[in-house]
C-alpha cells in the first residue's frame, strides 16, 4: 500500500468508527429506556493493542451485543412493566475471550455465574431460569460445579427472598420422574443441600399421591437429621391407625390426633399396629438403686395417720434418683406394727388425680402382724404432678421403697 493512500483509508475508517459509535449510543440508550444493560470486558490479565482496527472491531461487537439485547427484550414482552422480568447473563470459564466483567472479581472466577437468571415483574409465575426437557434421560436444567480453588462449588443454587417464593422449584409428572434430582459422588458430598435462614424452611416436599420425599442409601444411612430444637417433628395423619380401613405396611410410623405414636408391625388394612408412646402411655421403664421416700415413724415423706380412713398425699419423687416429672413409679409399701382394733383393715394406693378412693386393696393387714407388697402407681398431673394419694383403713405406721420409674 503506497504512502498516498494510507491518509485515505484512515479518514474512511474514523467515519466508519464514528458510524458506528452513534449507533451504540443509539442502542445504549434505548436499552436503558427498556433496563436492559450489557457490559463488556476482556478476559482478566488479557493486553490487547490499542488501534482504530482494535476500536472499530470493539464497537462492532458492541453494536451486535446491543441488537442482539434488544431484540432479546423485545421478544420477553411488549409491556414495560415486564420488559426486564426475564434475562440470562452467560459467563464462561478462564481463557474464553467472552467472560463478562460481572465474573472477573476473582481471578480465579470461584464466584462465575455460568448461568444467571433473574425475574422482578409483577406478573405472576415469572421465571429466571426455565428448563424443560421431554426426552427419555433428558434434563431441563444441569449444573455441575468444579472449585479451582479453596472453596465449594455449587451446580445448581436457587435463592429466594419473597414471602411465598421458591430457590428450586421441580415438578415431576411421569411415574419415575425426579422433580429435583441431586448426585453426590464425595465422602461427606451433598446430592441436593438444602439452607433456610432465620424461621424459613431449607427444605419442602408436598405430594398429592406420591412420596414426598424419597431418600435411600445402597451403603449408608438414608437419611441423617438434626436440629437445635428436635431432629425431627411429626405432622398428625388423622385417627387412631387401628380405626382405619386405607393399606398400611411393616415400618410405618405415625401420630394421631391425640398425640400417640403408632408403629407398624404387620402389613394389613389398617395392618397391625403398636402404640409406642403418648399422653395415655406410661413411657420406658428405669430402674434404679432402691430408695426410701416415705418413712412415717420418723416422719419422712409423710406422718402416721392418727384416724381411720385416712388419705395421704404423697410426692413420688426424691428430686435425684427419681425425675421430677415421671408418669409412674413402681416399688413396694410395708405396713409396720399395726394395731387391733378389729375389723378388716387394708391399704389403696392409687393416682392423685383421682377425686375419689377405687374400691380395691393393694394390701391387708391383720392386726398386730406386719406385712407388705409390691405396687405400681400412676402419678397425677398439673397441679398433681408426680403425686400418688394412700387410703389407710386403720391407723399404722408404714414404709414406701422404690425401685424404679416411667418416663
């Protein structure tokens, strides 16, 4: 090329450069009208010259990431109050000249957003991300994240900050199908991890017919669970199992409406089941060392009645061996030296929360011979907690050792 014709292809190129910088700060503009922005930047570390060829091949690009914007928005929707409902912003990772500079804060790029959806419309059911896939092993959505550094890769990570809003959402229709499915591979990996802030739930599942959650280990444990308060807390699923008349199978636990829990031992409908615990159950049984809560020649616990048909309140825990709150105790009454005075006489022992005497005797005991026998006893509740009454039919004193509890 001759010295005479470089001034000309100069002056050409700086029209065309001048063209073309109108037409970006057309589009910029328009798209600002429209809140779509588009950022460029080079990939991090990268020297490029600085040239009008560099400039003019720099607003091109620009001049083509602006159309291709625009028409993007233009084809979301022809209302402004949704022209920026939906977007995707796409960065690759470290060599590829279209990083965007959203993803260069780390030269490492461990917080690169390969995909980035975002939704702010006022119209419902708007979607950052949409992925939908009808093939036989297809998927909508795959993430797979690989940490280039100290830190931890997520695939998949789904946010929400709306009252009613969902991170990740999946809906499975056909009769296998995963809504959400997760593959861990590591020692202490998280197929699908689950974060709830504050009072918001990390993880829900609802199903109509199906399983709502299906967890399953070929080598380990199918499920771990932990929590500050309970690892676990179950729902009501109605009435009593034993009145129902739906298929139930070995392994299935439940509460009722009462607060009783039920397992299931023998497929059936209802199948056969046990009742494992609830207010009307008395617990596990604990025994213990034997000890003396009651001795009245030493007024210990209580005192010797001093009339006949007398009613004594007792309390059914020592505050150390005994809980403070046991639903039954079990031990042993010795009636010691009584008198004979004639009669019958015998001793009933029995709840505190009964307003009055079951006519039955845990014990008689002739005059003048001492005598004694083993017990079991509920323990009242509220303002009767772990108390237990005796009904002495003649005076006499008496010991009450215990050997165990319920709880």
């Amino acid at each position: 090329m001759s010295e005479t014709t470089r001034p000309t292809e100069l002056t050409e190129l700086n029209k065309r450069l001048e063209n073309l910088q109108e037409t970006v700060t057309r589009l910029q503009a328009q798209l600002s009208e429209r809140s779509v922005t588009v950022t460029t930047a080079t990939t991090p570390g990268e020297a490029r010259p600085t040239s009008r060829r560099r400039l003019l091949r720099q607003a091109a690009i620009g001049a083509a990431a602006g159309m291709t914007a625009l028409g993007a928005a233009s084809m979301i929707s022809q209302t402004p109050a949704a022209e920026a409902a939906q977007g995707v912003f796409v960065g690759n990772y470290p060599g590829d000249s279209t990083v965007s500079a959203e993803n260069t804060a780390s030269s490492n790029i461990i917080s690169a957003n390969g995909i980035y959806g975002y939704t702010s419309g006022t119209a419902g059911k708007l979607k950052g991300v949409y992925g939908k896939s009808d093939s036989v092993d297809g998927i909508g959505v795959y993430g797979a994240g690989t940490s280039q550094a100290s830190g931890a890769a997520v695939g998949v990570q789904g946010t929400s900050n709306s009252s009613s809003g969902m991170g990740v959402y999946g809906i499975a229709g056909g009769e296998t199908a995963n809504g959400v499915r997760g593959e861990a591979s590591g020692d202490f990996a998280a197929a699908v991890y689950a974060k709830g802030s504050l009072k918001a739930a990390g993880l829900v599942a609802t199903s109509v017919e199906g399983q709502a959650l299906f967890a399953n280990s070929t080598n380990f444990y199918g499920a771990m669970l932990g929590g500050g308060r309970a690892a676990i807390s179950l729902f009501s699923s109605g009435a009593k199992p034993t009145t129902r008349s739906d298929k139930h199978t070995i392994g299935e636990i439940y509460r009722d409406s009462a607060g009783e829990l039920w397992y299931c031992v023998a497929d059936g409908n209802p199948g056969l089941w046990r009742k494992m615990s609830g207010p009307s159950t008395s617990g596990a049984m604990h025994i213990i060392d034997p000890i003396r809560i009651v001795d009245t020649r030493i007024s210990k616990g209580a005192k010797k009645p001093l009339s006949d048909n007398s009613i004594t309140t007792i309390l059914g825990t020592d505050g150390d061996a005994i809980p403070s709150n046991p639903t039954a105790i079990f031990g042993s009454i010795d009636i010691i030296n009584p008198s004979n005075p004639g009669g019958i006489p015998y001793a009933t022992i029995y709840s505190a929360n009964l307003a009055s005497t079951p006519t039955i005797a845990n014990l008689v005991y002739p005059g003048g011979i001492s005598t004694s026998t083993t017990f079991a006893v509920s323990l009242g509740t509220g303002a009767n907690t772990a108390k237990f009454k005796i009904f002495l039919r003649r005076p006499t004193d008496f010991t009450i050792d215990i050997q165990g509890y319920y709880l």
